[in-house]
C-alpha cells in the first residue's frame, strides 16, 4: 500500500447545495426507463446496496462484479465505512478501487512490478485535519455523556477520518436517539448523516455544505485512476445506493438508481431511478441491464 496527499483540497461543484440536478424526482422512474447505453461505468454503495438485508455480502454482488469487469465496465465501490474497509475492497474485489468514510479518502488498485499496490489518497492533507481532530474529540466525549446507550460504531478502529455512531447495526437508535445526535451536530456546526446503520459526523467548508462527501470521492477517485473529467463522470457513470449517506450523490449525478429498499426511509433528494428488488437482488438487476445493453452493441 503506498498513500499520497492530493494538491487540491476540494472540487467545486459537487454538493447538492451547490450543484444539484434540477430534475430530481418526486417518484423515482422505473429501472427499466435507465438509458443504458450511456453508461460506461458503476460506482456503488455496499450496505444495504450490495448486502442483503443482515449486512452480508452474497455471492451474487461479487458475480455481478466479475460480470461487470469481464463486460469492460469499471466499478468503484463508496462506502460509508473505514478506510481501512475500503483498502480492503480495493484489493479482494473486482474493482477499479473504494471510497471510504464517505468521500473522505479512496483507495485505487494499480498495477506495479510488485503486483497489485492500493494508493490511498485523501481529500484533504492530514495536516489540514488536526483542527477537525480535536472537534472530533469533544463530539465523541459529549455523545458519550449524553446518550450514552448509543455505541460508537464497531468499525471504529479502521476510521482515518469520520466519526460514526451506530444507529442500525448492532443498536437500534429510537428516533429520540437520532433527533439527539442531529443536535449534537448542529451545535458543533458540522455535517450530520445517517446511512442505513451508522449516523455520520463530518466537517463542513461552509454551513451546512459538507467538507467532503460520496460524490466528490468519486469524482476524486475517478479523475486519479482515469484521469475522466467531472462532467464525463456525472453524465456517463450511474450511482447506485440506498440511504442517506448516498443524498449528495443521488443529487450530484444525472443518472442515479436506488435499490427498492431506498424507499423505506427516502432520502433527499431521491435517486432518477429505482430497482424493482432491494438489497442485493436490486444491484443485481442494474449490473445485469448495464451488462446486457453492453452484449447488444
């Protein structure tokens, strides 16, 4: 594994408050309405995406995957979880590389001598993060005095970046839980998120707009491993999730699909597109449709 700092510490544009597209649905279309054969590439969130309903990763996403890879479509997985999680995806998946902690950092697979080698980069450098370090710590502290039934999120030791609480996983967080946690995040001014089993602390640049988040990790992620322009990747790359965490994404790309699950707690905004099954099986029908669009050219 080698890592590396970026020399630009944000990509305008990316935010739904900044760049959001003014089409986004009030109902989501059928998968079946996607315009496939514009697509040329997949990035996907994993719980609750890939995962069935228990968090477990089957064996038909990583065939979808492989079918993905063998069609000639790059995937790229984006995840709320560590970065330490996304190293491991970027090496053990058939994948172009993984997001972590929501935009925060990604990881790329890249050839060497040596074999397969992730390069790790993050969206800010570490030493632009200490300020938020400490902010960090007193957000953990004073979760922990407040609520303390609220665990911190089991993956916590593989976290560079974020903060996150379980609401989902192992602990079921009452909506009194979770109003809780927002106001935490409010009197600390920073961005607040929940996926479908972790809420989320972030910095934010400015108020309310998120320092990082999925859709600029992307598009950081992409413009490093292809070397693709913003527009290229919004218009020409689907986004695939399920939660909250996924919002700034749905937003961000023109062609955005949530698995049918998305509809139990809708974020917002909405995705463009919904699948006619959730989890996994959802997943399965998007890469499917994509892959199949592929065979008919």
């Amino acid at each position: 594994m080698s890592s590396r700092e970026p020399s630009a510490p944000h990509i305008q544009g990316h935010s739904p408050r900044e760049c959001s597209n003014p089409t986004s649905p009030v109902t989501p279309k059928a998968l079946a309405q996607l315009p496939v054969h514009t697509i040329q590439g997949i990035a996907f969130d994993v719980d609750g995406t890939i995962s069935d309903a228990q968090g477990k990763i089957p064996h038909t996403s990583l065939i979808a995957l492989e079918r993905l890879r063998d069609h000639g479509i790059p995937a790229l997985a984006a995840t709320g979880r560590p970065l330490a999680w996304a190293q491991a995806y970027a090496h053990q998946w058939p994948i172009l590389g993984a997001v972590g902690e929501n935009g925060a950092a990604w990881c790329i697979g890249r050839g060497s001598p040596q074999g397969h080698v992730v390069q790790v980069e993050f969206h800010l450098p570490q030493s632009e993060l200490h300020r938020w370090y400490s902010q960090r710590e007193e957000i953990r502290t004073q979760v922990a005095e407040k609520l303390p039934q609220v665990p911190q999120a089991g993956d916590a030791l593989g976290r560079a970046c974020d903060l996150a609480f379980d609401i989902g996983e192992s602990y079921q967080a009452t909506p009194e839980d979770r109003t809780a946690l927002q106001a935490i995040a409010t009197g600390h001014g920073v961005h607040f998120a929940c996926s479908s089993i972790h809420a989320h602390f972030s910095p934010t640049r400015s108020p309310s707009v998120p320092l990082w988040d999925k859709a600029t990790g992307i598009s950081r992620a992409l413009e490093s491993a292809l070397g693709v322009s913003n527009e290229h990747i919004r218009n020409h790359w689907v986004f695939v999730g399920d939660s909250g965490n996924d919002a700034e994404a749905f937003a961000w790309f023109t062609h955005s699909v949530g698995v049918a699950n998305v509809l139990n707690k809708p974020p917002n905004p909405l995705p463009q597109y919904v699948t006619p099954s959730a989890y996994h099986t959802g997943f399965t029908e998007l890469v499917d449709q994509i892959c199949n669009a592929r065979t008919e050219r």
